[in-house]
C-alpha cells in the first residue's frame, strides 16, 4: 500500500507542448505590459505614484486566468497550466538570484560608504513585517501561509527563497506569493500615503524616514520617497533620495541573506510559539504531520528535464532582453 502512494506521490514529467504554452503565455504577459509601459498616476498635492509594467503583466495574467471558461481550451490557462508556471518559476527566480548576487560585489563600497545607521535599519525591514504582520494574520485564522507572507516585504528575493525551500506550491508558497501580488498592485498607493501622513508629523528626521522607504522595491521606494522630499526643501529632498535609493540597495542586497538566515527562521519558530496561542479556525493539522520547513508533496507534482531547465533560462532571458529594449530601447553592452 504504500509502495502504491509513494508511486502515486511521484513527479510527473512536463510535455514539450505544455511547456511550450508557459512560454508564450508569459511572454504575452511580459511584452503586453513592457509595451504600455510606466505610467505616474498624482494622488493629490504633489504626491504621485508610478505604476510599473509589473502590475499590468499580473493584472494582464489574472484576466486570462479568469477568462478561462469562455476561451477555447488551446487558448485557456487551466490548472495544469498554471501547476507548470509555478514549476517554472523557481529555476527561472535563479536568474535574479544571480544578478543580485554580482550586485552584492560590485555595491560593497557604496554601502560600506553608506553607515551603520542604513545597516541596522534592516531590522526594522525584515523583523518589523514578522512582529506585526504575523500575531495579525494567526488571528484572521491564517496558518502556514502567514511564514511567506510575513517574513519579508514579499519581494522577488522572498520568492525565490520561499521557492527553493517549501516550493511555490506550498502554503509558504501561496503565502509568499499573496504578499507579493498584494504589494505589487497596492503597494506603491499605501506607502506614498503612509509616508505623507508621517512625514507631515515632524516627529522624525526626513533622512530617517527615506531610510525606512528602502523597502526593497523600487516602485515603493520611489513613491515613498517621492511623499517625503514633497514636503522638504529643495537640498534635504536631494539627500532624501540618495538614502532612499541606498537603503533600498542595502534591502535588496544585503537584505536577502538577512531574511535567508536570520528572519526565516525566526518566523518558522515564532509561528510555532504563537500558533498554538493565537491560531483560529481549524486545527494546523499541516503542522503535526509536516512540520513548517519540510516542503510539502504538492510542490513536486511536476519536474523539469535538464533540457526543459536550459530552455526555461534561456527563453526567460531572452524575454526580458526583449521587454528592457521595448521598454528603454537599449541593448546589453557587449563589451568586456
């Protein structure tokens, strides 16, 4: 009998056609919103936000999704569609692991150059959404899912991480994968308004506050910044952009190790504490036979061959070489 469930548990192979789908669906997605482009939307006063191609590729997806019963079954994103998109996301994160991981490198004198005051704020970045955000999400009856939505910001490093440890398919996963959807299409609105609100205060430095707006997202950043040096003169608006952009650096270098080794785990182990104390609803009976940290069955319900892998980095490269030149008209330097 159980030979039979661990054959049943198995991963599947990916058909070339299927796959083949993926790609074209995604690049549509990609090129579509490439082709509209940044648009700056004012809020009111001199406030503004800058929505990013990234909200209409994901506004652009969850159209199609939801259009799936009146298109035709070739045209359609069914569910086994949309299990292979999340397979194909993890290896296809890795091209972005890697890029951060070059920008470590070459951005260790700026942000050794920048303080210790822009370092010890990622504390605040990284623990302050677990030691808000999770007492709030175990008492709207949330379970595993508040780990990936409240360890982090829920930005592109978060979603690799997350991937690679529980998969997209997980509840970590689809926690993740939440906060991530939620920052992106509401993200850029909340913290310009938030930053208006508190700057107008006076209670804190303006340099403190654009420190507190390097988010990790450069969307977020800008529009928080942009709320904050609104209100400050011409010279204090200039250093509140250079500390905005520099955090935001720090937050998106630095910070993903920060979240991989340091509040990761303290979420996984805060969440064990506060569960039993906080949770509402149903039993984790998640929890009991598949403790929080072991990738759960799911996640594995389909594989990639290595040549399926090469595909999925190299079509993914390709298509954001294609929409940076549709975006910004430019080419990669080829020169060495």
């Amino acid at each position: 009998m159980s030979s039979i469930s661990e054959a049943g548990s198995q991963p599947s192979a990916i058909g070339i056609p299927r796959l083949a789908r993926v790609f074209i669906c995604a690049a549509i997605c990609v090129l579509l919103a490439e082709l509209i482009g940044a648009i700056t939307v004012p809020i009111g006063g001199s406030y503004k936000v800058v929505l990013l191609p990234l909200l209409w590729a994901l506004l652009i997806g969850a159209i199609w999704g939801l259009a799936k019963p009146i298109l035709p079954d070739m045209v359609g994103v069914d569910e086994r569609l949309q299990g292979i998109a999340a397979t194909a996301l993890q290896p296809a994160l890795l091209l972005f692991v890697g890029k951060l991981g070059l920008l470590v490198g070459s951005s260790l004198p700026k942000i050794l150059s920048s303080g210790w005051a822009l370092v010890f704020q990622e504390f605040g970045h990284f623990f302050g959404t677990m030691v808000f955000g999770l007492p709030v999400a175990l008492m709207l009856g949330i379970k595993r899912e508040a780990i990936g939505a409240t360890f982090s910001v829920g930005r592109e490093p978060s979603l690799a991480i997350i991937g690679e440890k529980y998969g997209m398919a997980s509840p970590e996963g689809r926690g993740v994968l939440a906060e991530y959807m939620t920052g992106t299409i509401f993200g850029a609105v909340f913290i310009a308004l938030l930053a208006g609100v508190v700057s107008s205060l006076g209670f804190f430095d303006p340099l403190a506050l654009a420190m507190g707006a390097g988010v990790g997202s450069g969307s977020m950043m800008a529009a928080a910044s942009g709320a904050i040096a609104a209100q400050q003169t011409a010279e204090v608006a200039k250093e509140v952009a250079a500390f905005a952009a520099a955090s935001n650096l720090i937050t998106t270098t630095i910070g993903t190790y920060f979240t991989l080794f340091l509040s990761l785990p303290f979420t996984v182990w805060a969440y064990g504490v506060l569960e039993p104390i906080l949770g509402r609803g149903k039993d984790d009976t998640s929890t009991s036979s598949e403790p929080a940290g072991v990738p759960s069955n799911e996640s594995h319900a389909a594989r990639l061959s290595p040549l399926q892998l090469l595909s999925v980095w190299v079509i993914s490269g390709a298509t954001a070489l294609i929409g940076n030149y549709l975006a910004y008209k430019t080419v990669p330097d080829a020169q060495v």
